[in-house]
C-alpha cells in the first residue's frame, strides 16, 4: 500500500483562476508478477458481455476500488451505455484485482464536465483527460493541486512504462513538460503507420457512372463535385466534420493543404508558422466561398457531427468526405452495400494545385496521443497499486489486453501472430469491427499503452481501407508537423489565452467569408486582428518550445 496521503488541496485564488480560465474556455470552445496482485486472462464466457465478471476469483469486497473519471468511446457508447458493462473494463480489472467505479460524463460534453469536476474539489483516483489542453498546460494542473507529479512514482512502480520511454527518448521528451514532470500514462503511436488513418473518400461509383478519374488537383474536385450535384442530385456534394469546432474536418490538410498550409500551427525547415494568417489561407477561403455559392460544400458545413456525416455518406445526400478508413470507409462501405451491392468507396490522395505534385500535408497524428492519458489525482490514497494498474498496459501481457482482448475470445494465436476472431471482424451481433473491437480492446481508440500496428493490419480488412493506408500517408506532413510541445507554465498559461481568442476570431471569420457574409478583402482586417491579439507571441512561444525539444533530443 502507497504511504502517499495527499488531499486536494484547498483552491487558493491561483487555482481559482484556473478553474475561471476553464469555464472561459468552455464557452469559448462551444509489468512484473510482483508488481501487483495481476492475474492472467480467462477466455470463459468472455464472448457474451454479460458474463464477463471483474473479480477473478476474488470477492468484490476484498479488492481495492478506485474512482475513474473518463469518457466512454463512442462506438462502445452504441452498444452499451456503462463502462461497467463493456467486456475490456471488465477483464482489465479481473487481471489487476482492482475494481474502478468510473464517474461518465455526458456523452459530448467532457470538457464542461472537467471544469465543474476539478472546481468541485472532489476529485476521483484517476482522471483520463487530454492533460496537454489544461489552461497552463499539465505543469499548471500539478502546481494547482489536482493531479500528481509522476517522476518518483514512474521510477517506483511503472517498469514496464519506464523501459519503453527509455528506449524511446524521442517520445519520452513528449510526454513530459517543460520543466521535466511525467503527470500522466500515455497513448502512444510508435509505429507511424498507426498515425495515418484520415484522407478524402469519394463514392467511386459514381464517378464510373460519370466516366470521371478520381480527383487528384483542385480543378478536378471541382468539376467532380459539380457533376455529383447536377447529374446525381447530391444536395451536399462534399460533406466533413464542423464540430467540436467549424472546419474541423479539414485541420488535417484536407484542401486547405494544397495551399501549401495548415489552418493551424506548423514549421517550414524548423520555423513555426500559423497558417490562417498567411496570404495562402485567404485563397482557401475564396476557394471554399466559390464552392459553397455553388452548392458544391455541405450548407450545414458549421454543425455537421459524425452523425449527420455518416448519414448524409450512406444515403447518397453527400458524395464525398475526409474521414477514417475505419470510422468512415469501415462503417459506410458494409452498410451502403447492404442497401446496394454496386456501392464503391475510393480513398482519394490529398488535393494539390497542380497535377503531379506531393501533397506537403495530410493528417498525421502526434506519437504521443493528446487523448487517453490518465492521470492520477492528489486524492488518490492508494497511488502505488494505481500506478502499477495503469503500468499493466505497458506490459507484455497488458499490451495483449488492450490491443487484441482476450485470448481464445476476440484473438486466437495463429503462427506467432494474434489474429482476431470472428467476434471481432464478422460479429455474431451484427456489430461492426469498430463496435467489436471498441467492446473488447482500447486498440482503435486512445488509453493508456502503446497501440499496436498488427491492429491496424487486420483492422483494415477490406481493400479499400488498405490503399487509404497507403494513399493517404503518401505526403510530406512529418516535415512540418510539430511534436506534442513541452510548455513551462508561464508559456502554457500565456499561450492557452491568446489562443484562444485567436482560434475564436479564426473560426468566426472563417465562416463569414466562405458564407458570403463578410467580404474577402475583409481577410487582411482580420489578419491585423489577429496579429493585435498577440499571435506573434503564441508563435515565439511555439519556436522557443520546439527549439527546446530539438535541442534536448539531440543531447540524448
């Protein structure tokens, strides 16, 4: 038992300007054997969810139990409502032997959650929150109380932890702040192909009903998008995601990068850029103007949710998106196919300007994941037995768990291979591999352990999948995008109210221009806007943080 005793602390006005900053900017934003009692998996009865039972064989009340604050995956979310319920939460605490009572915030609403629950000052064990966003960064988050400086602990009791970032020293800089802090168990993407999953989709056969290529330029999007409007009566031709934020489908580089940008952060030959102040964004916007004026872009561009996507996607209201090879071609294609057999999905490259060309940007997501990290609260009265739990995803045997599930249940070992079974891949459920795999494994969501590419390998089982694998990671993007950044507090706090002024006025301006409400000479005001906002200085802030990591990746 951990001798540590710590009580959260009572807010002093420091840690009352957090918890302000928080609400702000919430409505701104609309392992060893003997590390533990761990116990090896049981495949009985796994297969139903009901009947998986944490425990063991161990009575419930003699294990310990901790409170766990996260939100539930959204595939997992469709098939049962309650962590509890889920076979992977169930199985995870029968090996550990420690029962977690999970507190689940509103479906959607995890940062509204956040704020109230850190203002309320009655904190749970173990928070699984994307700790980098905190205002003032993760530093901030330990310096006001609420969750634990992790370097003693991960040297104590997280082997198997300790030797992967050891051996990774390039992802060990990303996962601890500035001033050194470890503060949370993080989602790691080693391998870079797990990095790419997200490109543009288009409905394939339509374009061989329509004696169309598939689109590689600009100009070629536009006459596909037009004909699908005219000649296949697509009320929203091209159709992505406008939440959490407007424009959100498109931060990956989708058309905004054949612009040779991103609408955020990103460095040419080491110089941080921001790229929805540089002339080449106010080309953009008056692409997306002249496609919106046109019908060729969803009207609802502002509130299209995942929902409202995959339905416009598999009713033919829409023709073309930027969405995941499993979420989105995965999910679709089955159910598409099902209501026509002749249904066809294509991934697309990344749109240039001109033909021929390599997209410089494309989505790529950061090695160390900003979601599914979890901390470990100052509340928490049993910080040794949380930490060797949450180090169990690390290990040989926790590394199986959280990518494949169970042996002889969701995988089976076939040549030294762990190949997922039918329950996984053609579910007696009816339920999608996404849904399957969200029920028995963390591998196609964040959390905390490193995912696995074999995964991925089965994961993308049709072939369209595959080529987008392939196609869509064809870019330029490692060379510009910035690592997870280290911030010291004073950065993070800084940085964070800048940026969020900035991204608010980024967004609103946005929109304007491409509704036709403002006029697109009003790009330069805005800039101005911008810059008197003190972008210059979130950009130094964003150099001298990456000159900061480059410099002590190179004294490793």
């Amino acid at each position: 038992m951990s001798g540590n005793r710590k009580k959260v602390r009572t807010l002093t006005n420091r840690g009352l300007a957090t918890v302000l900053i928080l609400a702000l900017f919430v409505l701104l934003s609309s392992c060893d054997s003997s590390a533990g009692p761990f116990r090896g998996s049981s495949a009985a009865s796994a297969a139903n969810p009901q009947e998986v039972q944490p425990g063991g064989n161990h009575a419930q009340d003699q294990r310990l139990t901790l409170t766990y604050w996260a939100e539930l995956n959204g595939n997992a979310a469709s098939i049962k409502s309650k962590f509890s319920e889920v076979p992977f939460f169930q199985e995870w605490q029968r090996r550990t032997g420690v029962q977690l009572d999970f507190i689940q915030p509103p479906a959607n609403q995890g940062k509204e959650a956040i704020s109230v629950l850190l203002a309320s000052g009655e904190l749970p064990d173990l928070i699984e929150y994307e700790w980098i966003n905190y205002p003032g960064g993760p530093e901030k988050a330990i310096n006001d109380g609420y969750i634990l400086r992790l370097n003693e602990i991960f040297d104590q009791y997280t082997p198997h932890l300790k030797k992967y970032l050891q051996a990774h020293p390039e992802i060990d800089l990303q996962v601890r702040t500035a001033n050194g802090s470890y503060y949370a168990f993080p989602f790691i993407q080693g391998e870079p192909r797990l990095r790419t999953y997200q490109g543009p989709i288009i409905r394939k056969d339509w374009l061989d009903d329509l004696g169309l290529e598939i689109p590689e330029t600009i100009e070629e999007w536009h006459d596909v998008l037009k004909a699908f409007k005219e000649r296949k009566g697509a009320e929203a031709p091209l159709t992505f995601l406008g939440v959490p934020n407007p424009l959100f489908g498109i931060e990956g580089g989708g058309f905004v990068g054949a612009f040779g940008i991103k609408k955020d952060f990103y460095q040419e030959q080491g110089k941080v850029k921001f790229g929805a102040i540089e002339p080449e964004y106010k080309a953009f916007l008056a692409l997306f103007r002249d496609w919106y004026q046109e019908g060729l872009i969803d009207p609802n561009l502002a509130a299209v949710d995942s929902e409202t996507q995959d339905t416009s996607m598999i009713l033919g209201r829409s023709g073309a998106s930027i969405w995941n090879a499993g979420a989105g071609i995965g999910t679709w294609l089955p159910v598409m196919r099902a209501r026509d057999p002749k249904v066809e999905l294509a991934p697309t490259p990344y749109p240039v300007l001109k033909k021929g060309d390599r997209p410089k940007f494309g989505q790529l997501a950061p090695v160390a994941g900003v979601s599914g990290s979890v901390a470990i609260s100052t509340s928490n009265q049993h910080v040794e037995e949380s930490a060797r739990m949450l180090d169990y995803g690390y290990s040989p045997e926790g590394h199986m768990l959280f990518n494949f599930g169970i042996e002889g249940v969701s995988y089976e070992m076939k040549d030294g291979y762990p190949a997922y079974t039918d329950l996984i891949l053609n579910n007696p459920n009816q339920w999608a591999p996404s849904q399957a795999l969200a029920m028995y494994t963390r591998a196609s969501y964040f959390g905390p352990f490193v995912q696995d590419v074999r995964y991925m390998e089965q994961y993308y089982a049709l072939p369209e999948q595959q080529e987008a694998a392939r196609l869509w990671s064809d870019t330029d993007a490692a060379l510009h995008i910035l690592p997870v950044l280290p911030k010291t507090e004073e950065e993070s706090t800084e940085f964070s109210v800048i940026m969020q002024d900035v991204n608010r006025l980024v967004d609103e301006m946005s929109l304007k221009i491409i509704y036709g409400m403002e006029p697109l000479d009003a790009f330069e005001g805005y800039v101005e806007q911008i810059h008197a906002m003190g972008i210059d200085r979130a950009i130094q802030i964003q150099q001298q943080s990456l000159d900061r990591y480059n410099a002590a990746l190179s004294a490793r």
